[in-house]
C-alpha cells in the first residue's frame, strides 16, 4: 500500500533528504510505525541531549539539514506535543501573572509612601498659612489700603468743610462724583452688575447736580432733589445696609451716593451765608424767604421725576433686558425680592402671579418713597432735626461698618482655623504615628493659637477641640450681606 504523508509547506520531499534510503525500506517503516502506538521522538544526533527542556517544548521542527524520515513520522504525535505546548504555556502565563502582581503591590506600597508626604507637604503648608494670617498685619492688597486712605481722608475733609467752609461742600462732592462714578461704572460692569446703576439713587445724583450746576435758579427740581435725598437714599442706609467699611472701594462708594447727597443740601440750605445762599442758590433762598413749601408741594414736585426715572426704569430695563434679566442678570427688583422673601411684605409678594409681581413691587416702592418723605418739611426748615437726622443715618452706616469688620472678619478666620484643624487631625489619624514628634510640635502650635495651655507628652499627640471664640470677645449683630447698590 502506498501511503503518503502530509509535510509543512516549507518542508522539501523526503526522497530529495535521504537518498540512501530506498522507498521499500520506508514503507515498512510506515507500516510498522501505523501499527505500533505513538512514537516520541528522540534527536537522531548527540547534540541535541544539550538542549534545555524549555526549547525542546517549543521546538517543533529540527533543521532542515538534520530532517530525517523519523522527524516526519514524528508528526503523528502532534495531539501529544500540543498538549506539552499547552502545560508550557500555562506555565509562563502563572510567571507573567505573579509578576504582574509583585509589581501592582509594589506601585500600591508606593503610591501609599507618596500620599503621606504629599499630605505632609499640605500640612505643613496649612500650619504656615495659618500662623502667616495670624500675626501677619497685611492682608489687604494695595487698592484696599488706597481705598482706605481715600475713605478715611473724605471724613477728615468732609467734616472740615461742613464745620468752616461749607459754602465749599457742593464742589467738594461734584469732585468726588467725578472719582466714584466712572470707578462704579467700570467695576459694575465688569461683574454684570450694571443694571444697578439705573436705580433711583443714581437718578437722585443727576438731579442734585443739574440743580447745583445747570438749572440753579429752578425750584421744583430743587425740592425733588432734596425730597429724594432726605427721603429715598437716606433711609436707604438702612434698607440696603450701607456700611463704612473704609478699605472696601465699593461700600465706600455706595455709602458716599447716599449719605452725601443729603450733607451737601443740609450745607446748602442751613449753614451757608444768606448772601453766597441768595448769589449762589437762588432756588434755596427764595424756597426759604417768599415761596415757602409745604408736604403737600413737596411730594407733588418729588413724584413728577420719580415717575419720570420709574416709566423709564421700566421699559428701558424690565422689559428691553428681559431676556437678560430671566438669564440671571441681577437688578434692584430680583434682588430685593430674593433678600426680603422671608419678610411678611416678600412673602406678599411672592404669593401674587409672576406677571403681577412687579407692578406690586413699584407700588411698594412708590408707598415706601412717599412714606420716607413726610419728614422732609421739618428737615428743610429746622437746621437742628436736620443735624440730628444726617448724624443718626451716618451713626447706622458705621455701626454697620462695626458690624461688618467684627462678624465677617472674625467668622472668616476662625473658619479657616476649624478646616485646618480638622485637615491636622485626619493626618495624624492616616499618618498612624509615624511622625509622632512633628505632630506633638504642630498640636502644640495649634495651643498656642488657641491660646490654651501648651501640652507636651502623650498629650500632644491629639489635636486640641477648643478654638477661638471671637463671637465672645467681639459681640456684634448680624451679618451683612454683599452690596448690590
């Protein structure tokens, strides 16, 4: 029987690679082996007992030079050598594996070593902000300072022009407008917060000064302007919470578009000369000596331009930059809304429709406008009620300012205090003891700011629980919220 065998594609016949053999020779052998079991196959030459047992594995086929019949025979034994194939492979894959896992605790281990210091490092960056706050004296930038001096020199000056020269007072406060407004303007504006400059305080403004400057001799703008500064922006100090906070360029601002209006018109009207008053403020003198006005002609000449600002508050801002406005641009009315909604008038409010909401609100504005102004014939024609009036709003703006400095300040750091004790102890707690002596150095840091007994031993090991109550040492009222005005 001839019988064939299949060979690899890059084997050469096997008559071409033993010609010594003669084909009935390899018949028999085919023969014999097709009856006997498996053969394993043994190399034909002595060289090969050197192999290692890892190449033997892998090695399918000798070379091509030392190929004889019993290597093509051999490849009736491929299930066994497979098998083999298979067992080396899960060998080296259990190797690769171990590896693999030696290697995943190593980078473990060290990214636990690398979170401990990165946690030192923050740790020791906190003790040092810490303490840097705590005895440092400058924490306010160079603008702050600036705003500051400016703040504190309008008082000096102010106070020394009411007291000598108070026919000087309405120049010095055009001055002072000509630094505060483009500074509003511009810083308003950058935060989206220009709406606000479309309020009735800055219209109040505009009118003293076309009063003082381009229609002196006209006395119903005059009293509109006295009426709503006496009325709306004084009260405002109150209502919006003005504070004279010196190195805040922004409350510095909102308190001097307030409270100056009113002290400029006290100037005017009380403490200038007859003669400068009847040269220079025509509308006053003649107010004072031959048209006198009463409540009645005061709140009649003050409504005509606060429905002048109201009608083109309203279509100009409510309903041009509505879009805007819904988008989350903040105005008097949003604001005001969302401040006094726990107030019994806010929850009025808010309980009407949507569409309802601010025709109500410049209702209450108008009611709340008139109602402050009632007072202004006692102001106008008493110099005494007018004093007593100006120094109660300016007493509410640095009790405010009090308020401000003690509560937010203090509040501030004793927070950040609180976050980096709590910052210490989480790290001593994942530290486990490792740096026992640099946390009984920073705990006893932390004695000292609180300013309780220093620990030392077995003590110090913990973080100390007791802070620094500011609120007793400083008692103050409420917080004040972020100026919109």
């Amino acid at each position: 029987m001839d019988t064939s065998f299949p060979l690899p594609s890059s084997a050469t016949s096997p008559s071409s690679l033993v010609p010594e053999l003669e084909r009935s020779s390899a018949e028999d052998a085919a023969a014999a082996l097709l009856s006997s079991p498996p053969l394993s196959r043994t190399h034909s030459t002595s060289s090969s007992t050197g192999n290692t047992q890892d190449s033997d594995d892998w090695e399918i086929f000798p070379p091509l030079d030392k190929l004889t019949i019993f290597d093509l025979l051999d490849q009736f034994a491929l299930p066994q050598r497979l098998e083999k194939i298979n067992k080396t492979y899960a060998t080296q894959k259990e190797k690769v594996k171990r590896g693999f896992q030696q290697t995943k605790t190593k980078a473990i281990q060290r990214s636990k070593d690398f979170d401990i210091d990165k946690y030192r490092e923050k740790y020791a960056k906190g003790l040092d902000k810490v303490l840097e706050r705590w005895n440092d004296t400058k924490v306010v930038s160079s603008r702050e300072k600036i705003s500051f001096v400016v703040g504190v020199s309008n008082v000096f000056v102010s106070g020394y022009l009411i007291g000598g020269y108070p026919e000087w007072m309405h120049i010095w406060y055009s001055l002072q407008m000509l630094y505060f407004m483009p500074i509003r303007y511009y810083s308003y504006h950058k935060c989206g917060y220009h709406y606000f400059l479309a309020d009735l305080c800055y219209f109040v403004n505009v009118m003293l000064l076309l009063s003082l400057w381009v229609f002196p001799n006209s006395r119903r703008l005059f009293i509109a302007a006295y009426c709503l500064s006496y009325g709306n922006n004084a009260w405002a100090i109150a209502m919006w919470r003005n504070s004279m906070v010196f190195h805040s360029l922004d409350k510095v601002t909102s308190l001097f578009i307030h409270l100056m209006p009113p002290v400029v018109l006290h100037c005017m009207v009380h403490l200038c000369d007859p003669e400068f008053q009847a040269a220079r403020f025509p509308a006053v003198a003649r107010i004072k000596t031959t048209e006198l006005y009463g409540l009645r002609d005061m709140i009649i000449w003050a409504t005509f331009p606060y429905f002048i600002w109201q009608i083109s508050y309203h279509f100009g801002i409510s309903v041009r930059k509505r879009d805007k406005i819904a988008a989350g641009r903040p105005t008097s009315f949003t604001w005001l809304l969302k401040s006094y909604k726990n107030t019994w008038i806010g929850k009025i409010v808010h309980k009407l429709p949507t569409q309802l909401q601010e025709p109500a609100f410049m209702f209450i504005q108008y009611s709340y406008a008139v109602l402050t102004m009632l007072p202004c014939p006692l102001w106008f024609y008493h110099r005494s009620l007018s004093a007593v009036f100006i120094s109660v709003v300016g007493w509410w703006s640095v009790y405010n300012g009090a308020t401000y400095y003690i509560d937010v300040f203090g509040k501030r750091f004793q927070k950040e205090l609180e976050e980096f004790k709590k910052e210490a102890a989480k790290w001593q707690q994942y530290e486990g003891g490792h740096s026992r002596s640099t946390s009984e150095v920073n705990v006893k840091l932390l004695h000292d700011l609180d300013g309780g007994p220093k620990v030392s031993g077995s003590d110090a090991s913990a973080p100390s629980t007791t802070t620094p109550n500011l609120k007793e040492r400083n008692p103050a009222a409420e917080s004040i919220p972020a100026e919109n005005q």
